[in-house]
C-alpha cells in the first residue's frame, strides 16, 4: 500500500498523471516509483497515463501513446533506470 501512495504522490507533485493504480504489483513498489516518476518528468511522456508493473527488476510497462517516437522514448526511459532488469512492452500505438 505505501508503495501505491508514494508512486501516487510522486505522480501529483509532478503536475501530471503517469500512475495508474490498477498496475501496481508487490514486489517492486521502489522501482515502479522510480519508473514513474522518470516518465512524470520527461517532456514527451508526462502527460500520459502509463501503467507500470515492476517485480523483481521486471518492469511490465502499458498504455496507449500516439506514435512509434513516443513508444521508443517510454521504453528507453523505462529501460535507463535504475534496477531494472528487464522490460515487457505493452504500449499500443493508437493514431
């Protein structure tokens, strides 16, 4: 649970709503923190809406974004932070 408010304030102080809570998972509560909080700053994701699973370095990233750029930019923001192992994509492009 405190994993769900600290990924939720962050995406609040941010100014933007990059968390979706039906994404969390246990398990990775620090790092899908991390995750948000990197996509809530970065000027071509943060104000989308993304759901981010992280356990055990594994991180599940989903959502709709309107290009391949946008797609390529999450997953590279995603794969540079810290502590992540790997990464499922589940972004579709919608047009």
């Amino acid at each position: 649970m405190s994993a769900v408010l600290a990924a939720a304030g962050m995406a609040l102080l941010g100014g933007c709503a990059t968390f979706d809570e039906s994404a969390v998972a246990s398990g990775g509560g620090d790092l899908q923190s991390i995750v948000v909080q990197r996509l809530s700053v970065d000027p071509m994701t943060r104000d989308n809406v993304y759901g981010v699973e992280a356990v055990n370095g594994q991180v599940t990233i989903r959502g709709a974004v309107q290009s391949e750029a946008e797609r390529m930019r999450v997953l590279s923001i995603v794969r540079g932070a810290p502590g992540v192992l790997g990464v499922t994509d589940r972004l579709r492009v919608v047009r």
